[in-house]
C-alpha cells in the first residue's frame, strides 16, 4: 500500500512543481515505485498461493451472496490493476525509447519505440490508475461501512493477523 501511494504521490507532485531536475527525479521515482509494486505483487501472489493452505479463511461471517461476489470482483480488479499498472507503465517507458531501471539495472524492453503507442498506453496507464484509486475507495469505504453501519467484524477480521489452521 505504501509502495502504491508513494507512486501516485511522486507522479501527482511532479504536475505541481517547476524544475526539470525536480521534475526528473520525480518521475525516476514514480518509475522505481511502479517497479517496487510490481516486485511486492508478486511477492504477495507466490506468498498467497504457497501459505493458502495454511491459513484460516478470513470468517467474516454471514454474508450475503451478493457481497460475497462483489468482494470477490473487487479483489479480482485489485489484484489485476496492480499486476496491469506497473506493466503498462513499463511497457509505455520502452514505447517512448525510455531505458527502464531498477536499482541501476537496465530491464528488457517489452515494446520496441513507437509513438502511436506510447499515446495509447499512456491513456490506459492514467485510466486504470483512475480505476484503481476508485477501487481502492470502494475497498475502503465497504470495509468501513460493515464496521460503522453493520457492526460486524469483516474490519476487525481484515486486520487481525490470520492465524494457522
């Protein structure tokens, strides 16, 4: 999460400010974030995936099956922006004939440079940034409205460490 907002805060302060070394360094490290978030995800999915076995399911008690599905959409979209964010970001780098670094590491080129895509990929970049800030907002307020409105313990479950079966 932290990884998420320090992209999103670099970005949305190099808009704000005058100064083309300030302005580089801020979109170096948007860059490096995006990649950081890219690295943590699949961190978390090998993690998931491996310790899913291990570990009580979340209890969050009786759902309706409506919101049941629509967490589960939600999560799917989540999980699918933060895979689809730093790749797109990465592959609108290599469009505009922008080397991708981390940590001093040149990275492969997925696309060769190409204007007419870069255009394209910078509209579906800040779109599904867009879709993730609305998602996480969604996220957020359906976990404070089941602990404000309903009283139940989906909040408190969600940040209770999940413990061994």
């Amino acid at each position: 999460m932290i990884a998420v907002i320090a992209t999103a805060a670099a970005i949305l302060l190099r808009g704000e400010i005058s100064g083309r070394a300030l302005k580089q360094w801020l979109l170096d490290s948007h860059r490096h974030f995006g990649l950081l978030v890219l690295a943590l995800f699949c961190l978390r999915i090998g993690l998931r995936l491996r310790l899913a076995a291990a570990r009580r399911p979340a209890g969050t008690g009786p759902l309706a099956r409506a919101e049941r599905i629509a967490a589960a959409l939600t999560h799917a979209a989540l999980y699918t922006l933060l895979l689809a964010l730093p790749l797109l970001g990465w592959t609108l780098s290599d469009a505009l004939a922008k080397p991708v670094h981390l940590f001093g590491l040149a990275l492969p080129s997925l696309v060769e440079p190409d204007p007419d895509l870069a255009d394209t990929l910078q509209a579906w970049h800040l779109d599904a940034a867009w879709a993730l800030l609305a998602l996480a907002a969604l996220h957020a307020g359906a976990a404070l409205w089941h602990h404000f409105v309903r009283r139940d313990q989906v909040l408190r479950n969600m940040l209770r460490p999940r413990q061994p079966r």
